[in-house]
C-alpha cells in the first residue's frame, strides 16, 4: 500500500494516478470526503486527514509500504515559514509513530542552501525533520515548475506579453508536474535505499523566451516577455493575496536565481532528466 499527500494538487494527482495506472494499492489523504470521492471510484482508499495532525496522519501511513509527502504553501499566513514548520513537524512525527519504512519527499532545488532561497527554506527544514525519523528517504528537488505559468497565460493570449520577473534570455532548469509525480511513483514503487537525493529537471532547460516562443506558437500569436524589476515581485504577490511576509520570501528567491546562488548540489545527488517538453506542458495549461 503507497500513502499520497496533495492529491488534490498536481504533483500528488499524478503521483496517485500512476500508481493506480500500474496496478499498485493507494491510500490518498484527503482533508474531507468529497475530495477523495473521485480517488474512491478509481478503486482508492481514502484516509481523513490533515496534515498538521499528528494522530490522523498517523493512522493514514499505518500498514503502509511508502508514501509521498510534501508541504502545501499557505501564503495568506502571517509568518509564513513558523506556520509551515508545523506541518514538516508533523509529517515527520506521524512517519515514526507509524513505522513507515520509506517516504519521498517533495523538496526543491537549492534546499541544500541555509539561507537566500526565500520559501525553499521550508522544504530544507522538512528534509531535516523527516531525514531524523525515515528509515528510507527519497528527496525530489525539482527545479520551477512550468505549470506555475498558467497564471500569466491570460495576458500571453490577450495582449500577446508574457510577464517574468527572470531575465528574457537566461537559461533556467524547468520541469512539468507530470515529470516530478511519475518520478515519485517509480520512486516509491521502486522501495527506499537509505538517504537518496534526486535532482530533477526537464528534457532541457528554457529561459522565458523560449517559453514565449513555444507559447506564440500554440496561440498562433506573437508573444514577447516582459520582464518585471525584482522592486514588483512584493507588490504583485499581494495583490495575488499573498501575507508581506510570503511575498518577500519570493522576493529572496527570485533574488537568488537573478543571483545564480539557487541551483544544484550535485555533490552526493543523482540527476535525472523528465521527458515532458517545455510546448507539451504548456498545451496542456492552454
């Protein structure tokens, strides 16, 4: 039995479908039952749970053979890394109260770095918290993810600009969501082997022109990037409802791949490449 956190997102929709694609037994942990209904029908068991319970997570991992883990953002909290804390705290009391043998871990890139890497210092912590109680841990650090350009494909279609707070022409490692949860699946279906870092990214690495490119493309428009002073990444992530203090940690980061700080450790991680392209993961959001 494989145990899926964030199924109602997308790495974790994956992460479940595959391994119900390939015959495995899964158990979903959902925070009410009409967001497990559908997991149900497909032949899951679903399990009630927060992930800041300690006792319900617990009873989900139980009896299990691995599971994928992670922790979901909370962007309108005041203190955003005090309150995301609590969750890494809580995964990891819940995977050694249950005994679970090997989890796979949803980290980042850069999470090797104490400090300058805004939000990914979360998932450093809880790599840390979960790498003191897994008997087998499988971390993922995956680079930014191409689906996190829906939200501008609106002004892509409609004004034929692509807003980025990159630099138009830098080469960044990017992958697809459908990458990162197949990887976790082989991953968990695989079984642990002590500590393990893998270092993801795409088939190849895209700077926004390329996106743009492959954007004009499927929109059958010409599509330019616009590129936004590191000075607006606070204003527009509150205006996206983001606390200050989210929206500053995003200013870090962006800060840091402005920089070149936030990239790989390399040193004692494996590197594996997906197979979804940069065009491909874009249609799907068009």
């Amino acid at each position: 039995m494989f145990v899926v956190a964030g199924v109602t997102g997308n790495t974790g929709s994956v992460v479940a479908q595959t391994l119900l694609d390939r015959k495995q037994p899964v158990r979903v942990i959902v925070r009410t039952a009409d967001k497990g209904a559908a997991w149900k029908a497909k032949g899951a068991e679903v399990a009630l749970a927060s992930l800041d319970d300690v006792q319900a997570l617990t009873k989900a991992c139980e009896g299990a053979t691995g599971a994928y883990l992670l922790v979901p953002p909370n962007y309108t909290a005041t203190s955003y890394l005090d309150d995301r804390k609590k969750v890494s705290e809580a995964l990891a009391k819940a995977v050694k109260a249950s005994g679970l043998s090997h989890v796979v871990f949803l980290s980042s890139i850069g999470a090797h770095l104490p400090e300058g890497t805004g939000p990914i210092r979360i998932v450093r912590y809880g790599e840390q918290q979960l790498g003191a109680v897994a008997k087998n841990l499988t971390i993922l650090r995956p680079p930014s993810f191409l689906d996190n350009w829906a939200p501008v494909l609106g002004a892509a279609k409609a004004q034929g600009i692509l807003p980025s707070f990159l630099e138009p022409d830098r080469k960044i490692p990017m992958i697809s969501t459908l990458d990162i949860g197949r990887i976790a699946a082989e991953q968990l279906i695989a079984g642990g082997q002590g500590r393990k870092v893998l270092e993801l990214s795409g088939p190849e690495d895209y700077s926004p022109n390329d996106i743009a490119a492959a954007l004009g493309k499927l929109l059958k428009r010409a599509v330019t990037v616009q590129h936004a002073p590191l000075s607006a990444v606070v204003p527009t992530f509150k205006s996206f409802g983001f606390s200050d203090d989210a929206a500053r940690l995003f200013e870090e980061m962006y800060r840091g791949f402005e920089q070149g700080t936030i990239n790989y450790e390399k040193t004692g991680a494996t590197h594996v490449r997906g197979h979804v392209t940069a065009t491909e993961a874009l249609q799907r959001l068009v």
